[in-house]
C-alpha cells in the first residue's frame, strides 16, 4: 500500500500521532494509498522550517536564480508527466482525456508563467516636488509576504494547487500546502520533485488532513502564517476568514459559483451546443466555473433542449485510462449522496427530468464506483433549490427566456458571481450583456478558454481578490513605497 506522508523540511515524514486515513479511488471505491494526517505537532513543525527558509538561502537566493529553479519544477513535473497522470487520475476519477490536456500540462506551467512574469513587472515611481525645489523619488518594491498556507480543493488538485504555489514561490514566499483529503497525491509528488531541483529545505512544505480540528484548521489558525490562500466552498471560506481574524492575517479567496449559461436565438448552435455540454458536464460538473443554469431564448428553446439531452447521453463514463471514456465519477460517497439528494429535491420541486436523474450502474470493479448520470431538468421555479443552490455535479436546470432584460436580471439573481458564458453571433449584444453581468469573467461562445494573465476570481460570494498574471502579486507581495529627499 503506497504510504502520503508529511514533507517538512525536506523530508517526509509520518504521522507524529500516527494517525492515517484513507485515499480512495473513487472510480471503484478501492483504497489506493494509506496518507499520514498532520496533527497540531507537524504543522507547528511546518510554520517554522518555512519562516526560518524565508531567511536562508531562499531569502537571498538571486531573483534569477529562483526563476530558474522555478523552470526547473516545471520540468520535473513533465519528466514524470505520466506518474502525475495517473497520480491524478486514480486520485479524481478523471478521464485522462481531461487530465493529460488539462490538469498535468496546466499545472507545470503555472511554475514558468509566474516565474516568467514576475521578472518582467515594474513597479512605479514619482518625482515629488518639495519646498527647497531640490524634489523628493518615491519608488516602490514588492516584498514576498512571507509565509502563504495553501489550502486546496480535490477537483483540479495539482493545476489549483500550482496556482498558487506558482506566483507564492515567484515572489519569494515560502509555503505549506494542505491538500484536499482526498487527492493528496499530486502534492505529494511535487514535494519529491521540489528535492529533485533541490529547492532549499522549509520553501514547499506539505501537511495533509482534514479541515476543521485537523491540518486545515490548524494551519489557517496558526500566528506564523502571514496570508491564506484558499480555494474551495463558500461555507469553508467563512469559516477560514474567522480563523483569520485573529492575528489579521490576509486572506485570498476562490470560493462557488452557479454559473449561468445564456443562449440567444441568434447564436451558432452548434457551437452553443458543444460549449454547453462541456461547460455542463466537464469533469462529471465538478468545476466551479461551471454551469448549472441555462437559459435559452424561447424560440429555440425546443431544439436546444433536444440537441443537449442527445449530447448527454452520448457521455461515456469508464476506467480513466480508456480512450473512450469522456465522464468520470463524483469524487467521493459523500459527494455522490449529496448530488443524488439534489436530484430527489429538483423531482419532489416538480422537475420534469429530461435525461439521467440518477446513478448509473456500472460492472465489475467499477461497480463499487460513486457514478452519477448526466442530469437535465426544464419546468423548475426560479426558486428551486437546484437552480440557487451549487450542486457540483453533471447537471443543469434549463429554462427559456424572453427578452434580453430579463435574462441579465435572471443570471445576476444570485449570492454567487464567479462566471457566465453568452452564446451570440450579435457583437453588439455580446459587448452589452457581457458588461452587465456580475461575474468575474463572461465568456462570449467559448467557456474555460482562459489566458493566464487575466485577472481571475469571483465576486459577492464566489470570492475575494483575483489571481492571473499581475493580479496574483497583490496578494503575494507587499508592496513598499521608498522615498528619498534629494
Ligand atoms: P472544501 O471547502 O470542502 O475544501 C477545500 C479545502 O479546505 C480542503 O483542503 C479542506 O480540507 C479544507 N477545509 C475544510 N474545512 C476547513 C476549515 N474549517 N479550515 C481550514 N481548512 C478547511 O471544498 P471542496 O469540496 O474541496 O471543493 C469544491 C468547492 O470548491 C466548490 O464549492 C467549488 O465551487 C469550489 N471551487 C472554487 C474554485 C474557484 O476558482 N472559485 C475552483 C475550484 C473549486
């Protein structure tokens, strides 16, 4: 049985108080490694190596250097790109399909676009006039804010993860991750290639666990962390917002959505259409930027629908390493009871079920699986649970529309704010509606095409602060202001 240890220090290490739990596949159910929870102990452990690394050679290594290392992660990660693969894969479900294009490649890059970026940013500077007419320079710095707990959800472990750790590490920070109980094997992974390059002890720290009494609570709770950086749900979110309260510790936040899909009557179908079904049904749903509210003009109302419940039925689910399976399993029983309650609640609301609605039944090994069918319901209220609440899984609720107003104020009728994708061939329409809906990104007949550096993140609940390019210095540095009287 493959053991997930602590990494501290450079070094792995097991569970002081010997506790372990277990990582499952949930394509099957099986247990596929045994991990070491950190306990108050090792994360103490782990908030010092990395406050004493800010100050070793990390702390003076030469900015040129660190970006080179930083190249070299990347690297590390693509030499053993088909041990992350299916690291990955077993850990999620997910089809490799998904994770070979998206996930593995994605999170190595995050390492050389942040590293790339931060050499090329400047910083501002004025000349300020005085009364003796000799002036005064003001220029600014940015500093690493220090010590950054990176606390991560399971859909897109290594890619969310790098996103942070990327732009932490570029920056001059130093970190400790806390991976998601249940994909903690990407991470892990990284720490062996973090001592490969030979990234200096105490600068990429590991704790694995859970969240409240256990590693995350510890972490986000502990004195020598200056800044938490957190994706994952709402409700998480608040509850880590508290926890750093105390000390005033800065926080960074990618929090839900229930994002909305608009379609006009005068978009390319076909395009709407093959979007739809991935913005719907990519990683069986589980993606927080995707959509779980369609609304469709009503004259085409009859033919969208039609044309998206052919498409779902077509999804394949299967063995992560099959070629032709294009839709995994939700992540865990719980997740899976969770989802399933969602699709009793849109039934007993008076849904009328166009495809799916339950679980599918697979054979073999796969049987032991948390396999959910791809879900689409018409006829609910506005008010329903499944269309307020996120489901975070292969589902949408569709609904038509009538005139362009009422669907801007139908797609802003949420605490969320995090994205929505417009289907139009209108340029006109697509600039006007993109601009009025209260989202941080609008995609316009495209959905999760993103350049990275964009400023990326959520409004009302779906987050606090943006990440993407420059955006991710904000939260990462502290920017200072020198002024010299000449
Ligand atoms: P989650 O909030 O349950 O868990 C995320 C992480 O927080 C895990 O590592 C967990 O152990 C930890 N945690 C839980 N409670 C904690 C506490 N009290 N203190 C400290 N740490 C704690 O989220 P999840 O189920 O892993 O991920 C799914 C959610 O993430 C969805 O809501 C999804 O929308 C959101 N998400 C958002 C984005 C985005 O960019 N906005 C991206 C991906 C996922």
């Amino acid at each position: 049985m493959r053991e997930i240890k602590n990494f501290i220090n450079s070094e792995f290490r097991a569970s002081e108080s010997g506790k372990t739990f277990d990582d499952l596949n949930p394509a099957t159910g099986q247990v596929i490694a045994r991990v070491h929870e950190a306990g108050k102990a090792e994360v103490d452990e782990a908030v010092a190596a990395a406050r004493d690394a800010l100050t070793g050679p990390w702390g003076y290594m030469p900015s040129d250097e660190r970006m080179a290392l930083l190249h070299r992660i990347a690297d590390g990660i693509n030499a053993r790109f088909d041990e992350f693969l299916e690291a990955e894969c077993l850990d999620t479900g997910k089809p490799m399909s998904l994770a070979s294009k998206i996930d593995i490649p994605r999170g190595a890059a995050n390492f050389k676009i942040f590293a790339d970026l931060v050499k090329n940013v400047p910083t501002e500077s004025f000349m300020l006039d005085t009364p003796d007419g000799a002036g005064a320079l003001n220029y600014s710095q940015r500093k690493p804010k220090g010590v950054i707990a990176v606390v991560c959800p399971w859909n897109l472990p290594l890619l969310l993860m790098t996103w942070k750790v990327g732009p932490a590490l570029a920056c001059g920070n130093t970190v400790i991750v806390k991976p998601s109980e249940e994909t903690p094997a990407t991470t892990s992974l990284l720490a062996e290639v973090m001592n490969e390059v030979g990234m200096p002890p105490g600068v990429f720290n590991v704790v694995n666990g859970f969240g409240p009494d256990s590693a995350g609570a510890f972490l986000t709770a502990h004195s020598g962390v200056d800044g938490v950086t957190f994706t994952g749900e709402t409700r998480t979110g608040s509850a880590i917002m508290k926890a750093c309260a105390d000390g005033i510790r800065q926080i960074s936040f990618e929090l839900g959505g229930k994002n909305p899909g608009i379609v006009f009557a005068d978009c390319d179908l076909d395009k709407a259409i093959e979007g739809t079904l991935r913005s719907v049904f990519a990683n069986c749903g589980q993606v927080c930027l995707g959509t779980e509210r369609m609304y469709i003009e009503r004259s085409i109302f009859d033919e969208f629908v039609t044309r998206l419940k052919l498409g779902a039925e077509k999804l394949q689910p299967g063995r992560w390493n099959d070629a032709a399976t294009n839709i995994g399993p939700l992540i865990s029983a719980e997740h899976r009871d969770k989802v399933l309650g969602y699709f009793d609640k849109a039934r007993t609301d008076g849904a009328q079920v166009v495809t799916g609605g339950g679980a599918f039944e697979l054979e073999d090994d796969l049987a032991g699986g948390y396999w959910v069918q791809p879900t689409i319901w018409t006829g609910l209220d506005d008010n329903a649970a499944v269309v307020r609440e996120e489901i975070f899984g292969p589902c949408c609720h569709v609904r038509p529309f009538d005139d362009e107003a009422e669907v801007i104020a139908l797609a802003n009728d949420t605490r969320y704010g995090l994205a929505a994708a417009v289907w139009t061939e209108n340029l006109t329409r697509a600039h006007r509606v993109a601009g009025q809906i209260n989202a941080g990104i609008v995609w316009v007949n495209s959905w999760f095409l993103r350049d990275l550096r964009t400023p990326f993140g959520g409004m009302k609940h779906s987050g606090i602060g943006r990440e993407g390019g420059v955006h991710s210095f904000e939260f990462y540095t502290e920017m200072k202001n020198i002024c010299i009287k000449l």
